[in-house]
C-alpha cells in the first residue's frame, strides 16, 4: 500500500475544498441574489466557475496520478 506524501495531502485536501466551493457557487446561481446582480457580474461568476471545474479536473488528474 502506497502511503500519501505530505504534498499529496495537500492536493487532496485543496481539491476537497475547491469541489465544496463549486458546490456553493452553484447552488448560489439557483437564488434570487444571484438573479439581482448585473449581467456582467453573472458573467464574471460564470467564467469563474468553469475555470474552477477545469482546475478541479486538473487536480482530479494529479491525484489519479499517485
């Protein structure tokens, strides 16, 4: 059995808490506060979001790598 490397762990744990944060930004894009902000901050909120989804897959990859 491999053992996790310390900067393993980190991996692990940031990808843990970038699927959370997705989790919560998507949830957010269901509210009425969402619904109240201007067209271009929607649009900023959505280019973050997929950038976040490309960077958890990238780290998804890493850790698959292990």
């Amino acid at each position: 059995m491999n053992q996790i490397l310390p900067h393993q762990e980190r991996v692990l744990v940031e990808k843990v808490e970038l699927d959370l944060k997705m989790d919560s930004l998507g949830k957010f894009f269901e509210t009425t506060l969402y619904d109240a902000l201007t067209t271009a901050e929607r649009g900023r909120l959505q280019r973050q979001f997929a950038a976040m989804q490309v960077y958890s897959k990238i780290l998804g990859e890493r850790i698959a790598a292990f």
